[in-house]
C-alpha cells in the first residue's frame, strides 16, 4: 500500500518499498529507492542515486541527492548519490549533496539519524549511527562524524574533519581540526575542552567512565599526546580507550588542545 498524493512526481524507475507517504508536490528521481515506511513530505526533493532506509521521513522543502558544490565535479563522470540508514529524521529545508568521485560516489548517512532545519551535509561526507545535527550546523566536503556525535547549532565544521564517536561540539562553535573520540568541543575555534561526560554516562557503566576519565587526562594534561597515546595504548586498558588513542595517532588535522589563559 501506498499513499502518493496526486501532485507529487514520481519519475519511473524510481523504487518504492511498503507503506511510503509521498505528500503534494514532492519530487522523487528516476534512480530513487525508498525503504518501507518511508515520509517524503510536502515539496521535498530526493535526487540522483539516494536509498532512504526504512521508517525514515524527509520533511518539507528538503533536498537530498542533488548535486555537490565541488567546481570539480563532472555530473556524468560517476553514479552518485546519498545513502541514509533507517529510521533517521531529516527536517525542513535541509541540504544533504551527493558524493564525487573522490568518495566513490556517495555521501552516507547512518541509522537513526536526527538532523535539524536548514543544516547542510556536503559532499563525501560520512556520518555514523546515532548523529544528531542541531539546526543551522553546517559540514562541509569530507566530514566524517563517528556514531553517536551532536553538533550543536549554527556550527560550521571544516572539510576533512574527523569527529570521533561520542563527541558533542557546542553550539555557535566552528572546528576545524580532528576531535578525539568521547570529547566535548566548544569554541570558535573550536578545541577539547573536557570529557563528554554526559553521553558516555547514558551508554557506559561506572567503571568504564572512569577508564575514560583517567585516560583523558593522562592523554591532555602532560607532555606530548601522541606519546602519550602510544603509552596508553601499548596497556589495552579497554576497547574505548585504544579507540581515543588510535585517533590520535592517526590524526591527520591534529587535535585542538584547550589552552587556559594565564590571569596571573
């Protein structure tokens, strides 16, 4: 069953899985394939080609697909498009561009994402499970967020970046180095400030977190980072833990370490 309102254009070829709502003037491509239980709503457009996984909804006057703002790109050159996990939220007026060449082809998105109004998601980008975009944050070209990142509002976050899982880079930030995994950003620009304590908390138990917490601050708090990530490493305190250290080493933006300014 499904229910496609009359003004809404269809191109053929397009695939249309179970119980998809298609509402007025909304616009799905030749090469479109939408998962079961999918939304696109009123005036939306899904382009080139875009998977929507299933028990997910485009909302009004989004436009998922269309091509990317690379002066570089050769429209024919390639298949390309945006691929979205399921059950994720992509609200009004959002901007998700297809990938180039340099990335195969695809931005990808993961399941259960909840991306705000009037947020863009460039070319090449690749976000994890779990993202949470607030409105106005903007990633450009090559982006990659691991799962469970939140970017605050009217953040602008740098090509190339790398966000390591579980971080939360505040609002009205602009980043433009890598973030270690579990770290919470703030700032313009934006540098570690502290542990993401309050998403670690929601997912890890008592002993982990605090694994977390003495790795932090042996990693920030003396001597050089990429020493001591290897130290840290070569311990295995915990899959966690060599995960904050194998970003490090494998930084290539570098890591933007909170500087305290000196009152004295």
């Amino acid at each position: 069953m499904k229910n496609i309102h009359p003004s809404a254009v269809i191109e053929q070829g397009a695939i249309l899985g179970e119980n998809v709502i298609i509402e007025p003037y909304a616009y799905i491509g030749k090469n479109v394939k939408l998962g079961n239980n999918v939304t696109i709503k009123q005036g939306a457009r899904v382009l080139a080609h875009t998977s929507i996984g299933d028990n997910s909804t485009i909302f009004s006057y989004a436009i998922v697909g269309d091509i990317p703002q690379d002066i570089s790109y050769k429209k024919d050159e390639i298949i390309s498009g945006v691929n979205i996990g399921k059950n994720s939220v992509i609200r009004e007026f959002v901007t998700i561009n297809s990938g180039t060449q340099k990335a195969n082809g695809f931005t990808t998105i993961g399941d259960n994402a909840f991306i705000m109004a009037y947020c863009h998601v460039a070319h090449d980008c690749v976000l994890g499970n779990n993202i949470i975009l607030a409105n106005n944050a903007t990633l450009a070209g090559h982006v990659e967020l691991g799962d469970y990142v939140i970017v605050g509002g009217l953040t602008p976050i740098h090509q190339f970046v790398k966000v390591g899982e579980g971080c939360m880079i505040a609002g009205a930030s602009a980043l433009s180095q890598d973030i270690v995994p579990f770290c919470l950003a703030e700032g313009n620009r934006a540098s570690i400030r502290s542990l993401n304590l309050v998403g670690i908390r929601r997912r890890f138990d008592k002993d982990e977190v605090e694994r977390l917490n003495r790795a932090y601050k042996f990693l920030f708090n003396k001597g050089n980072i990429k020493e001591n990530a290897q130290e840290l490493l070569e311990k295995n305190l915990s899959e966690n833990v060599n995960k904050m250290c194998q970003f490090i080493l494998e930084t290539k933006r570098g890591i933007p370490i909170y500087k305290r300014k000196n009152n004295g």
